[in-house]
C-alpha cells in the first residue's frame, strides 16, 4: 500500500472503534428510550448521555447540573450546585487502547507507518471534536479541551504499543542476521552485539552499560510480573467477593425498580467500571485500600463506609474490617519474591564478579520503583470525583499506594534476589573449584608426559 491507502486505512478503523466505542452505551439507552420512556423524551438526550459515557470513559471531566426535580429525588444537598464527575469507567479507555494496538500493528506492518498513525490520530481528533460538541447541554457538559485532546491521546499510547510490538517481534531476525554477518567478518562492536536494528535503539543502548541495560530490563519484566500477578488474584478476588455477596447485590437490583431494560443499562455501566474495581481491590491487597467518600476507608485492617450510592455491585464492599484480611499483604510480596527470582539469572550474567550483589540489588530497586509507578498511574486513572459532595473522593490514593508497592516489592525482591542466589553461588564454587582441579591435573600429566 501507498501512503495515502495506509492513512485511509487507519483512519478508517479508528473511525470504527469510536463508533463501536459510543455505541456500547447507545444501544442500551436507546433501548431504555424506546421500551421503557415511550419514545417520550427527545433520543438526543440519550444521544449526549451516550457520548457523555464514552468520553467520561477516555478521561474527561464531565460538569453536571442537578435540576430541581432531580435534587428532591436524590435528597443530596451539595447537588445544587455545579459538581464535576472525573472518574473514569476504565472499561472504554481499556477497548481503546486494544483498538488502536491493532490499527498501529497493521499499520507498521507497512512502509508508511507513520502516515498509518498520522491518519488514525487525525481521525480520532476530527470525530472527538465532533463529539464533545454534539454532547455539550446545559445538564451535562463535558470540558471541550479534555475532549478533543484526551481520547486521541488515548489511541495514541495504543498506537505505540502497536507499532512497538510489531518491531520488536522483527527484530530478532534481523538482529540475527546482523549478529551473524559481524561474526563471519570479525568485527564485534557493542551494537551489533546487542543485535539493534534502529539507529534510535543504537544511540539509547551505547548511553548505557551492558550491566544498566540488562538492570532496566529486569526491572521492567519484573515489574511487569508483578503488576500482572497483582492484578490477576485481585480479579479473582473480585469475583469471589462478588459471588459471595450475589444475594446483597441482587436484592439492591430488585430495590432499584428499573425493570429489564434498565437492569441491563445498570449491568453494562457496572461492568464498564471492572477495571477500576480490579485495581481498588488491588490496592486493598497492597495495604492502603482505597475510599467510597470522603471520610471513609476500605482497607485490609479498617473499614469505615457510609451511605453508598446506589449500584448494586457495592453490595460486595465489606461494610465492616475482616479478621484475616492482613493476608493478603502476602500477594505483593510474592509477587515481588518471584518476580527477582524470575530475572535474576540474567542479572547474574551480566553483572561482573565483584559487584555481582550490587547489580541484584539494583534490579530489585528497579523492580519496586517501576511497579510503584505503574500501580501510582492505575491507582490515579481508577478513582475521582463520582457525584456531588462526599462523593467527591473515590478511588485509592495514588501516593499511598505507590509507597506501599515500592516497599513490598523490593523488600522481596531483594529476599528473591538474595536467597534464590546461595545455592548458585556454592554451585558455581563447586564447578570452579572442579575446573580448576582438572586444569591441575591435566598440567600435570601434561608435565610427567614432557619429561619422559
């Protein structure tokens, strides 16, 4: 394909993901308008809620304005005023960003990648314009700077991961080739050793040593172990939390009165919201917990919750502290236990002899920084404001957890890196010692040969 066929293309499919993106919360509430309002209300307004839903969802704020009627139905005071809803349904983010890994992998598949990523960025730009203006209404109002800038920012960290993937996963071939032909002309320079295809990577990998580069590796896949080990078992966590309270959680349902139809709106906004309750409960197992107000707390060893708002997966939120739930610190400090374990060999290759323990150390530093990062920017995208007052604070404190990670993480790490090493050191003694006994007796032999 030409340039201007790869532009098309990926603007194409990034026009299609919005679209797909929009109508997941479309189709429910259109649905909502036709079988349960009578085709009363004007469809634009659920039209707007719709694309309130999407961009909320990709990181805006949204402002809302309570009328009369709605304040007297909530019984909320603080509602009648403006207040702003900042917390993100992470489940749209999330479709996103798998979306736009897919257009940046096809796209690099090209020769003009970049007129791929040029094209969707364009195209997520124009139609995010489009959309934020078509939902603004004096109820609901989305920040129009947030909204054209932040979806196509959204695609754009997809894009990269895209793109990344795909040159990466070609990159051993060439490096491969490149490797051997060094070999077969004798030449053996650091890029080449190192197997760099880019000129980028070239100039990256000669900043650093072979030793700091394989210390930023570790800590990155070990980070990324962790994080994945974190967020697995708080996964099923949740969902054993959720089945355990299925009875609480489906008598809020029938307490709701929405019939069917709006059973199932409710249903999809929940689910739309897993990923943030994933992390939550994430933050629960590494100690901080998180808030469902202001003035409350979820955490392993205190609990205090108020008046919650009325969705029925809160009926999972334990309302009072756990006897055992100290246990589940142990998740992070497995995980970062294993974690060390799983890079320290290539650790151990890299590093030197005499500072051998100080190159373990530092990737165990670098496992706990890098997972501390991560778990500050989950824990900063899963919470914000989610109504007026109280409701204002929600979600886990980003600085808190990323201290506790950071301490978990690379106090077990360091134990990984540490304890998983005794063994490999008496057993690279002991083949040491036996080379060089060999070597010994070989000299000998060699010497009562030569004196005959």
């Amino acid at each position: 394909m030409n340039r201007s066929q790869t532009a098309t293309l990926a603007a194409l499919e990034t026009l299609i993901a919005i679209a797909i993106g929009v109508a997941i919360p479309l189709v429910p509430l259109s649905l909502l308008w036709a079988i349960q309002d009578g085709f009363a209300t004007d469809w634009l307004v659920f039209w707007r809620a719709a694309v309130d839903i999407w961009l909320a969802g990709n990181g805006v704020d949204i402002r809302a304005t309570a009328d009369a009627a709605t304040i007297a139905q909530v019984g909320v005071a603080q509602a009648a005023q403006p207040f702003f809803v900042t917390i993100a349904p992470l489940a749209f983010a999330l479709f996103s960003v798998l979306a736009a890994v897919r257009i940046g992998r096809r796209a690099a598949e090209t020769r003009y990648w970049q007129s791929g990523v040029a094209g969707s960025l364009v195209a997520a730009l124009v139609l995010s314009a489009l959309l934020t203006f078509s939902a603004l209404s004096d109820q609901l109002r989305p920040s129009i700077l947030q909204g054209i800038v932040l979806p196509p920012l959204v695609i754009a960290v997809g894009l990269a991961i895209g793109v990344i993937r795909h040159r990466v996963a070609s990159a051993p071939s060439s490096a491969s080739g490149s490797a051997v032909s060094a070999k077969a002309s004798g030449t053996r320079s650091g890029a080449a050793a190192r197997g760099s295809s880019s000129g980028l990577g070239e100039r990256i990998a000669d900043r650093f040593s072979d030793t700091q580069l394989a210390i930023l590796r570790a800590g990155f896949t070990g980070a990324t172990a962790v994080v994945a080990a974190i967020l697995a078992v708080a996964s099923v966590l949740l969902a054993l939390t959720i089945f355990a309270n299925f009875g609480t959680i489906t008598t809020l349902y029938e307490s709701t009165q929405l019939g069917v139809t709006g059973g199932i709106a409710v249903t999809l906004g929940q689910l739309a919201f897993m990923p943030n309750l994933v992390i939550w409960v994430a933050s629960w197992l590494v100690g901080p917990g998180f808030a469902l107000g202001a003035g409350t707390s979820v955490s392993p060893v205190n609990t205090v919750v108020g008046p919650l708002p009325a969705f029925p997966i809160l009926g999972a939120v334990p309302t009072a502290d756990l006897l055992f739930g100290f246990v589940g610190i142990l998740v992070p400090l497995l995980a970062g236990f294993f974690a060390a374990m799983l890079v320290r060999e290539r650790l151990t290759d890299a590093a030197t002899p005499a500072h051998a323990n100080r190159t373990l150390a530092a990737g165990a530093v670098a496992i706990g920084l890098i997972s501390a990062l991560i778990f500050a920017v989950l824990a900063s995208l899963s919470g914000g404001a989610i109504g007026p007052g109280r409701l204002a604070e929600v979600g886990p404190n980003p600085l808190w957890v990323a201290l506790f990670v950071f301490v978990e993480v690379t106090i077990a790490a360091l134990i990984g890196m540490l304890a998983s090493g005794h063994s490999d050191d008496h057993h690279d003694a002991a083949s040491a010692s036996t080379t060089s006994g060999r070597s010994r007796l070989t000299e000998r032999e060699s010497g009562s040969r030569s004196k005959r």
